[in-house]
C-alpha cells in the first residue's frame, strides 16, 4: 500500500484503482486479502472508485461468487466475462452506488434482440447454478487438485510454486515451458482450451474419484 499513499498524498487527480483481484494470465497472483482490505479503505478515504476485474477469477471459479468476497470487501466496479457466459459471448459490468453517474447513457446501440439472445442463456444458467453446490465444487475440488499436485510436484527441481484459490490454481516453474505445452498437446491434453475457459468455472469433477 504505501506506492499508493504516495500516490495519494502527490497526485489529486487519481479518481479510481483498478486490479485484477487474482491476476490470471499475468501468473496466477492473488492479491494478498489483507491487502484488498487496505486498499478498500484508502479507497474510501480519498473518495476514489475500487474497480476489481473478475473476467477470470470471478463466477465462481475460487469457491466464491466473486475472489474478492475471500477478502469480505466489495467493490465500486466489477467487470464479469469469461465464466458469465460459459462459451456464450458476453461481459458485464458490475457497478455500486458511488460509481452512478459515472456513465453517460449510450448513444448508439446493438438491435434489443442482439441484447436479448446472449441474457437469456446466461441468466437461465446463474439460476442453475444456484441451485447446484457449484461453490463448494469448486472449492473442495480445488483444494484436491491443489494438494495433488503438492503433493507430486513439490520439492521437484523447476518447480517454483503452487499457488492460487479454488479452481484457478498456478504452477510457477524456474525455466520457459512451451516444450511441456507441447508434450501435453502430444499426450491429447489441449492446453489452449482449457486457456479460454468456456467451462463453467466450477463443474470441474474430482481429480480424484
Ligand atoms: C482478467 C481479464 N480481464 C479482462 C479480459 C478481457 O480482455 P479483452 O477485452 O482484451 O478480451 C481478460 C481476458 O483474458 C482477462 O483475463
């Protein structure tokens, strides 16, 4: 926090900090929760808007709705993709209280069917999701899969880490591994698209079963 109330203390002109709450492409970096805490509270402070991008950790991927309620904050902006849609091409942006009026009504936009066809799917499936135990899925089967691969993979030399929440689970090695990549394309495991997370962020099944 302190390059922050450095900033706040120099710059009058910061309106709003904006993070990945878990940063996903960027390697699988949680921001620590206490931190998040913090960082609310200067938020507060200063007046400025606390935007939290949850394209990737959000939806249920980490066990919780949304990464950041592990840190029992909430936001002033949330940006929402990836998971929301499940393969169906949509975003959404999630705004409280004190970002109104932060928006000025669109002059232009799609047809209202263009509008409708992807919410219809989405919300049919938020209310599936509801009802099924897709949280804790998601927890209990990444805290599996997180002791696993402790469990095969800790100690050995290259492997630098294993970190992150629920299902969004990194493994930090020492050196470059697009070669792993393509064994595993070779072996009939296609990386790439377990990248693009069509998936819904929860269903994954045990490891284990
Ligand atoms: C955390 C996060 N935010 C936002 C995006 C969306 O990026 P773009 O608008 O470039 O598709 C992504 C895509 O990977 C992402 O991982």
């Amino acid at each position: 926090l302190p390059p922050l109330q450095d900033v706040a203390r120099s710059n009058p002109n910061v309106t709003a900090v904006f993070l990945e709450t878990i940063q996903g492409e960027g390697g699988i970096n949680a921001s620590r929760w206490d931190y998040l805490q913090g960082l609310r509270r200067l938020c507060d402070e200063r007046g400025w808007l606390l935007m939290l991008d949850e394209v990737q950790c959000g939806i249920g991927r980490t066990g919780k709705w949304f990464a950041h309620q592990w840190a029992g904050i909430q936001p002033d902006v949330m940006p929402l993709a990836k998971g929301l849609g499940s393969g169906v091409p949509i975003g959404a942006i999630v705004a409280g209280p004190k970002a109104r009026g932060c928006w000025a009504r669109a002059t232009t936009a799609p047809p209202s069917a263009a509008i409708r066809w992807p919410c219809a799917p989405v919300l049919k499936r938020c209310a599936s999701w509801k009802k099924t135990a897709l949280l804790a899925n998601a927890a209990s089967v990444g805290k599996a899969l997180h002791d696993g691969l402790a469990r095969e993979l800790a100690g050995l030399a290259g492997v630098k880490e294993i970190r992150g929440a629920g299902l969004m689970i990194g493994i930090e090695l020492t050196r470059p591994c697009g070669v792993l990549l393509g064994r595993a394309a070779e072996a009939g495991l296609d990386a790439q698209r377990h990248r693009r997370q069509r998936d819904p962020p929860g269903a994954a099944a045990d490891p284990q079963p």
